[in-house]
C-alpha cells in the first residue's frame, strides 16, 4: 500500500496523470517471483513503468517544494529510484519517499 500511497500523494498535484493502483505493484511481485500471465507485460517491462511513475512523483514534489534540504532528500530518492532492480528496492524508497513527504500530506 505504500506505493500507491506514495504515489496518491504527488499525483494530487497533476490531476492528468492516471490514478495510481497498488496492482501494478502486486503484478511486479508476481513477476518477480516467477508467476507469469499471458495478458502483463514481462517483469523488465513492468518494473521499468513503475520506476518511471515513481519518477513522475518524485518530479512533482520538487516542483512544488520549497525546501532545499527537502529537495536535496528528493534528488537522492530520485538516484535511488534509478537503481532499483526488485520490488524489495521499490519499498524502501518509497518507505523514505513517505517519510521525506510528509509536508505533502493532505
């Protein structure tokens, strides 16, 4: 849930970006570990959109911060959004992503 937290939380601020669904993080999972359906994508496929989702989030919140710490925290989170490689690495940058955030909440 913390990725469509995550998420729900940057794309109120662009109301044209689809609504995010904690499926396509729970799809990943399951390609991830193996389990495939004809109608997703392969894993690489799916990883690589929600790392660019996780991008157009973080993207946002710098537009709208006004705090230099906040967005030096933002820059990092976004390097570590480019290094993710599993769905284990998804949680804890959005866990931080969560914490950093927080002035967004609503």
């Amino acid at each position: 849930m913390s990725y469509e937290y995550f998420l729900v939380r940057a794309f109120q601020y662009n109301q044209k970006l689809t609504k995010s669904s904690n499926q396509e993080f729970l799809n990943l999972i399951e390609a991830e570990n193996g389990n495939k359906h004809s109608w997703l994508p392969k894993f690489e496929k799916q990883l690589d959109d929600v790392k660019k989702r996780l991008d157009k989030a973080i993207v946002i919140f710098i537009s709208k911060s006004k705090n230099n710490e906040q967005i030096r925290n933002l820059r990092h989170l976004q390097n570590e959004v480019y290094n993710i490689t599993s769905y284990r690495d998804i949680t804890k940058v959005v866990d931080y992503g969560l914490d950093i955030t927080q002035s967004f909440k609503k």
